[in-house]
C-alpha cells in the first residue's frame, strides 16, 4: 500500500509520451493480473467450501462484464510480460537504453500482434456464452 498513493500521484505528474503510457500500461497489467490471482484463489477454495457459492461465481462469471474483463486481463497479461522482457534486456544491456523509444513503440506492436489470436479464440467463446453465436 506504501507505493499505491506515490503511484498514482506519480501517473498525474509526469508528462511523458510513450514512455508515461509503458509505465501505466505496466503497473496496471500487474495490479490486473494481482487481483485476478487473488480472486481466483478464493472463488477455487469455494469448490471444498462452500459449493453453492463456486456455483454462483461460474455463472458470475459467464456475465458480459466479466467476459470483458477476461478479455482487457489477457491483454494487460500480454502486456506486462513483454514490457518486462524489455525492461530486462534494457537493464541487462545499458546501451540500450538510446533505443528506449523504439522498443517502447516495439512492445506495444507485439503486444497487438500476440493479442490478435487471443482475442479471436476468447471473442468467439464469449460470443457463443452470451449470445449464443458460434463463430467457429
């Protein structure tokens, strides 16, 4: 809790391009994919639990909102693991750092590009819980 506040206080201050959008996109993808975690780790145990209410969180989650919200988890989970792959080779490799930006720009095109099937695959399934159309 200590890093939230200077976290957000921080998103405001600075005016960056690229680099502002990376560190957001950043921090969001692993808050996304903490709470994500922790919810999961909870509404399993129900399984042994409390049945009923396991039963309840499946429907839950079959919901538009949360077909969204899968969506948005994968993408930011995308995201962040190659945001931190470029972290790592920058801090692996210092005379990177004068290509910052074009890495930047790189990352966010994979994230796209390995996004695309996720998307198709997940969009479909969500399709055919919600409205019942099937796409494959």
């Amino acid at each position: 809790m200590s890093t939230f506040i200077p976290t957000v206080r921080e998103t405001f201050r600075y005016k960056g391009k690229e680099g502002q959008l990376a560190w957001i996109g950043h921090r969001l993808g692993g808050l996304g994919t903490l709470i994500f975690f922790i919810i999961h780790v909870v509404d399993t145990s129900w399984v042994y639990f409390w049945p009923q209410g396991y039963h309840h969180a499946i429907v839950l989650y079959r919901s538009w909102p949360f077909q969204i919200g899968e969506l948005l988890l994968v993408l930011l989970v995308i995201y962040h693991g190659l945001n931190g792959l470029r972290i790592t080779l920058m801090d692996w490799k210092p005379t990177l750092w004068r290509y910052q930006r074009q890495m930047t720009l790189g990352t966010f095109g994979l994230t796209v590009l390995f996004y695309i099937p996720a998307f198709i695959i997940m969009g479909s399934h969500a399709l055919k819980n919600l409205l019942g159309i099937e796409l494959f």
